[in-house]
C-alpha cells in the first residue's frame, strides 16, 4: 500500500512541477526581450525552461506508460529518443543557417494534439486511470506524428 502512494504521491509532484513551472515563465515576462550578447532575454529564458522541463515531462510520461501501459514503454522511450535527435539536428541546421527555426504543426496535428491533452489533462484531474490507460496511445501516436513531419522538414521531404 506504501508503495502505491509514493508513487501516486510522485505523479502528483510531477503534474504540479508540470502545471506551475510553464505558466509561471509567461506570466513573468513583462513584454521586453531584454537582448543581450548572444540574442538573449526572453525567448532564450524560455527555451532554457523547456529544456529544463522537458526531462521532467518525460519522466512522468514514462511512469504513465510503465503503470497503465507497460506493453508501449519502450515504444515511448523509442519517440522521445527520435525527438530529441530531431531537436538536435534542428539545433544544428540553425546555427549553420541552413534553417531558421523548425516548422509550424500542421492543422491536423495541432487540432488533435489540443483535443487529446484537454481530454488527457480531464482525466488526470479526475485520477481517471481508464481514460489514462486509453489515452497513453493516442499520446504516443501524436508524438510519433511530430517526429515524422519535423524529420520530414529537415531531410526536406
């Protein structure tokens, strides 16, 4: 029983390390990019705090994963490795110019992506683990689908 509350009590660390830490950076940020040597301020604050974030945002998935679908792990781990390969290889092409930032979603993607964490972020305030267990999927899909466009962009297909 011990166990089953740290680890609930983990996954509401998470979500609340989740929920307070991105919203907090918009709400600072008085409207001024502050520059700086290396183009700085503001929006270089805000891709620090993602970064910073990010490991935390995987872990947590992968938590989710291991307690409701433990079968598609390994298949996530897989996703947020092709991820961060493609971030890397973005990073690169910036800086060499050969792109200036990386694509916009499509469409398609963002309208599922919106419609799958609202239902997503309902069931964890519910504690819904049904709803969770189903929607741990649909999650996975839509990451695998943002690996596929934005590798397509930098291969130029």
């Amino acid at each position: 029983m011990k166990t089953t509350n740290s680890v609930r009590n983990l996954y509401i660390f998470m979500l609340a390390v989740l929920l307070f830490t991105v919203p907090a950076a918009a709400l600072a940020h008085d409207g001024q990019d502050a520059g700086g040597e290396n183009g700085g301020g503001y929006t270089e604050d805000i891709m620090h705090r993602h970064s910073a974030i990010k490991p935390h945002f995987y872990y947590y998935m992968e938590l989710l994963f291991e307690k409701f679908q433990p079968e598609l792990k390994e298949k996530w781990q897989e996703v947020v490795r092709e991820k961060e390969a493609i971030y890397k290889k973005m990073k690169e092409l910036s800086k060499e110019g050969e792109t200036s930032d990386h694509p916009a979603e499509s469409e398609a993607w963002e309208a599922a992506h919106k419609d799958t964490q609202e239902k997503f972020l309902q069931a964890v305030k519910k504690r819904d683990e049904e709803s969770l267990k189903a929607l741990l999927p649909e999650l996975l899909s839509l990451h695998r689908k943002w690996n596929e466009e934005h590798r397509n962009y930098i291969t130029g297909n």
